[in-house]
C-alpha cells in the first residue's frame, strides 16, 4: 500500500468534487488538446511522407536511377558502354536511349514536348511507364515503326485519341534555299499514360530508339545510357563508380543528383512543419499545468492531511506529476487513434483531390511511418511530463500547518 498509494490517490484527482465540476471539465480540456495536437501532427507528416514517396514513385517510375552522357553530346560506342556498365554490381539493367525536344502538333493546336527514343523490348526493366498506361497497349510500340505514346494531358489538349495521327516537328532540320527548314513526320498514337504528374502527361512523348534517331538524325550514335539500379538508396555509389570507369569525359547523374532541390524542400518543409504544430501540443501542455495548479490548490487540505499521515514531499510530488502523465498518455493515444483512422480514410477513398498542375500530384497522398508515430508519442509524453514538475513541485512544499489550522 506504501508504494501504490500514489496512483490509487492519482487516479482519484482526475475526479474532481461536485462543488468543483470546472476542475474536471479542465482535464477534459487538458487531453483533447494534447489528443488534436498529436492528431495534427500525425496527419501532417503521414502527408508529407506520402508526398516524398508519392513523388519518387513517379518520378522513378518514368525516369532512370541512372542517367549517362556525353559531354560532347552523343555516345557512339553504345553497346559497349552498356555492357560495361551491367557488369558493374548493384546494376540491374542499362540501355541507350534518345532524347530531343520537339514541337507534337493536330490540325492547329501545338505544343512542345520532349521525344524520348526507348528501346520497347528492355524499357520494362529500366523504368515503370508502362504501368501508367491507360488507354491502348505498350506493346504496340514497335522498334521500326511511326509509332508513339503520348501523356493524357497532351492528348487532351490535342484533341487526339487511340489510333491517331500527330506531327511532330524539329526546329533542327534539312537546309534549303531559304536557311534551315524544320524536319516534320506523322507518328501514330498507340498508347496514352498518365503518371499524374503535369510535368510528364503534358510534356513526354515516347518512340523507339530507332524512329527517334532516323528523325533526329543520329544513326549510330544515341543521346546516353539510361542505367536501374537493385538498391535505388545506391545509386550515387553507383554513379561513381561509372565516373571512375569511363572518365570524366562522361556525365554521370544519379535520381537524387537530378531531383536535389524538389526532395530537399519537401523534407525541410516536414521538418518545418513538425516544429510548427508542436506547438499545439505546447498549449496542450499549459493546459495541464493550469489544471494541476488549480487542483493544487482545491486539494491543499487533502495534502496536509496525506502529509500528517507521513507522506513525503516526494510522495505527494509523485501524485501530481503521475496525474499530469496520465493526461498526457491518454491525450497521446486518443490523437494517434484519430489521426490513424483519419490517414486510413484519406489514403482509402481518396478523399481530397488535388490539381495537377500546380502540386505534381492528382490526389493528397498519405504514408504513416512508424517512426513519424513513435517521434510524436515521445515527444507528446515527455512534454506532458515536463509541464507537471512545476505544479507538483508547488503541491510538495504546501505547509501541512495551515490548511489544517483551522480544522
């Protein structure tokens, strides 16, 4: 009874009198604030992490892990540079490929693109755009014919669907008597993605290697060597040893290298965000040090009789800040059960759609990690611990005499 005194008495002080019901009500408070703050927090960085993931999905979806070049700006002996490259550990697949950009153009709308010449029988094992298709087949791009797979957002501002003709025109073309003429041939539309990213459903069309050098007029030589890699957290290992193998001659960028800014913002920004809505639980902790105070002091006479009974300072400190812990805890697991349940239903129904355009993404995406969890419970706890010290250090000096003086 020694020893378990403290959380029985505890316990007892989340009840407060009748006569004194706003007591109570302020405990209430107390853990819904603790409860929405843990709640925020769990949300917004359940989002910010489903916006990394989200982005590197479809960025590296449509993308190389690793992309090599020339710095003269063709590589002629491709398919031994392909071969050396795959002998390489870590590698998992390289091919060459083609890359210009153009003009697509129906009837009298235009708009410029990037033309991106693949070789279609080994694009599966390089990146994942066949996965985006959604309208027609990926295997209907042939290695030698007019062929051509569009994004959604280029079809749709086109005008043009399945098994339609487009133009795509060169700046960069034959000369003739009046200066240099543009170069200008109809691809056929055989397949339509969509990543959900603006940048590539209105910008990307993709060809085979062979129709995209016989337009560029490259022949035998290609734009670089697009490389995956098994363990994409080490691709910038990766690119240095192909740096070391070919020279540096050659430039080699790995995914994390070509997309710096875009993922270093977005973790600054969940960094950001974390120390914004701790704040929240900040409050949530002010609430439980004016609770405790008031419950001090509506409890003074029980302490001086606790105290009488040969309770120690410690005892009686022990009481408060165990009180101040258990809102805390029960704060914490209400708002990750909300927050749990509210980045289960964002993430199944697609609740909140977003444009395109503007945010790279179609959809809100939500990923919780385990980690994100335990940074917030932790945190969460510990400053409800921290805020009971100074009103239970105030119940522990109450002098016994007074409250009982007059008794």
């Amino acid at each position: 009874m020694r020893h378990t005194y403290p959380f029985i008495i505890a316990f007892r002080y989340l009840k407060s009198r009748k006569r004194h019901k706003s007591i109570s009500f302020n405990t209430v408070i107390s853990i819904g604030g603790v409860a929405v703050g843990v709640m925020a927090l769990i949300i917004v960085l359940a989002v910010m992490s489903g916006f990394h993931a989200d982005l590197q999905k479809k960025i590296l979806g449509v993308n190389a892990h690793v992309i090599v070049a020339n710095q003269g700006g063709r590589i002629y002996n491709q398919r031994l540079l392909t071969d050396d490259i795959k002998k390489l550990s870590g590698v998992d697949s390289a091919a060459p490929f083609v890359l210009g950009q153009v003009m697509a153009a129906k009837d009298r709308k235009a708009q410029g693109v990037l033309l991106r010449g693949i070789l279609p029988d080994r694009e599966k094992a390089i990146t994942g755009i066949y996965s985006f298709i959604k309208e027609g087949r990926f295997e209907n791009l042939t290695d030698v014919g007019k062929e051509i797979i569009i994004g959604r957002e280029l079809a749709g501002n086109l005008g043009v669907t399945i098994n339609d003709e487009i133009n795509i025109i060169s700046p960069v073309g034959d000369i003739g008597p009046l200066g240099m003429l543009p170069k200008t041939e109809k691809f056929k539309v055989v397949a339509i993605f969509e990543v959900g990213m603006y940048e590539y459903d209105s910008s990307l069309v993709i060809t085979s290697i062979e129709s995209a050098q016989l337009f560029f007029g490259l022949y035998n030589s290609v734009s670089g060597i697009v490389v995956r890699v098994k363990d994409i957290y080490q691709a910038q290992d990766i690119r240095k040893r192909i740096n070391e193998l070919f020279g540096f001659s050659y430039s080699v960028r790995d995914w994390m290298q070509m997309n710096k800014n875009l993922f270093s913002a977005l973790k600054l920004e969940k960094l950001a965000m974390f120390v914004i809505l701790t704040l929240i639980v900040l409050v949530a902790a002010f609430n439980i040090v004016s609770t405790l105070i008031m419950n001090v002091i509506e409890k003074e006479r029980d302490i001086a009789i606790l105290k009488a009974m040969g309770a120690t300072n410690a005892g009686i400190m022990y009481i408060f800040m165990l009180q101040g812990f258990i809102v805390g805890l029960i704060g914490t697991c209400l708002g990750l059960a909300g927050g749990s349940i509210t980045c289960y239903l964002l993430d199944t129904y697609e609740m909140i759609k977003l444009p395109s355009d503007v945010y790279y993404l179609s959809r809100l995406p939500v990923k919780v990690n385990v980690s994100d969890f335990m940074l917030v419970s932790i945190s969460a706890i510990i400053i409800s611990f921290l805020s009971t010290i100074y009103p239970a250090y105030q119940a522990a000096i109450v002098n016994p005499i007074e409250p009982l003086r007059f008794e």
